[in-house]
C-alpha cells in the first residue's frame, strides 16, 4: 500500500477552497474528460508532458512519479494546522478516478494517520469503483456539466449516465457532498438549461447547488502547453449574470448559491 505509485503534477499547501480548514491537496495527473474551459489543462495527460515555466520560460516537465509514503510525508509536514482549523488532505486532479488505486491508497493512508479527507471529481468512474473509494472521502466535490446525455459527450467526450448514478448514489448515502455547476456561455448557461438541471436534481433528490460562473484563469497554461484555447473569445462570467439563472433553481425549492 505504502509503495503504491502514480504520477502528480502538484502539492499545495494552505490550501483554503479546497475544503474545510486549513488543507494540502495533492494533484493527480490524467482525466478521460476533455473540457474546453478546462482549468488545469496540464491535468489531462496521464503520463508526464513538456510544459513551459511562466517564470523562467524555460521547457519543464509536468508531472512526476510519486509513492504513497513520499507523498504523505509531505502531507503530514503540516498536520498542526489541519488539527487547529480541521483541515486535511485533498486529492484533486485531473480527475482521481483515472488513478483510482493510487487515490484509494493515498485516503486509506491519511484515514490511518487520523486526517481529514476531501476528494475533487467528476465522478465520471466505474460504479463499484467510486463506491469503494468514497468510503475514504469525507468531503467530496463534484460537477455534473450537462443534463443532456448527448450534448455532455459531444463537448466534454464522455456520457453523463455514470456520472449521474455516482452523483446520486453520494447524496443518497448521507455523503457531505458539495455539487457544482459550471455555468459555461453556449453550453449550459440559458434559462431552459437552469429548467432541465432543476427537474433533473428533483428526480435525483438534490436539493443544493453551487454555480461556478465560467472564467479563463487557465487561459495561459494552453499556451505553456503549446495548444489552442477553444474559450478564448468568451467573456468570463460572474455571479451578477446569473442571478435569474439561480433564480429557477430557487423557485424549485432547490438552495442555490455562488
């Protein structure tokens, strides 16, 4: 277990919205999901990729080989904060599920070292598969992108239908689960949109969202990874856009907030 291995692109420590308290979260590489607005770009290959420094504009490497044990030494340098503000550990990605032993053993590890944990995923994994981890998760967010099967594979390249039973099975197993929604201009930022994703969660028995208004604060990194923005020429979004939009969640009696 402690020798398990796989490939992160980052460790941050003081993380703050990453989950309650004061957090470290590790950063695994590699999703099966390709987002245009995607955040982390650098997160998507599983293996490591060439990557320019901002600083230095020098050619790096992003992403190394790390084991379980040599990540939590890292993790657990910070453990008096964790236990002052009831902080933890937080594996992000990527998507943890395309590294979902590695992740498990990680978790199992932190659980055995007394941690709080917290996962960040699209949920987008073989049912048994999240079912077993998320035992080890004591905080989870996740996104469900679009309510429409079809539309939600032809722009991110996967189905939403397991996404959608994983969803689902966290809130009906009392998990603490935040849910978001990526409000995204000409994907699912319209009014209808907002009315499908309502009556969606009423059959999924979700009762609270949050909206993630769309932004370009990975912009960049498609550049230092050599590769075309497809959201360049959308204005990012804020919470004032949306207010009508977080108004038909409210009106379904669904708690709604930024």
């Amino acid at each position: 277990m402690a020798g398990e291995k796989g490939i992160i692109f980052n460790i941050q420590h003081f993380s703050i919205h990453d989950g309650p308290g004061i957090r470290t979260t590790v950063f695994l590489k590699g999703c099966p999901l390709r987002c245009p607005w995607c955040s982390n770009p650098e997160s998507q290959k599983h293996e490591p990729e060439e990557m320019m420094d901002a600083s230095t504009k020098q050619s790096i490497i992003m992403g190394e080989e790390k084991t379980v044990d040599e990540i939590m030494a890292e993790v657990l340098k910070d453990i008096d904060f964790y236990e002052e503000s009831g902080g933890g550990l937080t594996l992000s990605g990527g998507e943890i599920f395309a590294q979902s032993d590695f992740a498990k053993a990680i978790l199992q590890r932190a659980k055995s070292e007394g941690l709080h944990t917290a996962i960040e995923t699209t949920a987008f994994a073989p049912h048994e598969t999240f079912a077993e981890l998320i035992q080890y998760a004591d905080f989870i967010y996740t996104d469900l992108k679009h309510y429409s099967t079809l539309r939600h594979r032809k722009v991110t390249g996967v189905n939403n239908s397991l996404i959608i039973k994983n969803i689902t099975y966290a809130f009906t197993h009392n998990k603490i689960i935040v849910l978001r929604i990526p409000v995204i201009p000409d994907f699912n930022n319209s009014l209808e949109d907002a009315e499908q994703f309502a009556a969606l969660f009423k059959d999924m028995r979700v009762n609270k969202v949050q909206l993630l208004p769309f932004h370009q604060f990975g912009q960049n990194k498609y550049q230092l990874l050599y590769r075309s923005y497809a959201m360049a020429d959308y204005a990012a979004l804020h919470p004032e856009d949306l207010y009508d939009y977080q108004a038909v969640f409210l009106k379904h009696g669904i708690d709604c907030s930024f």
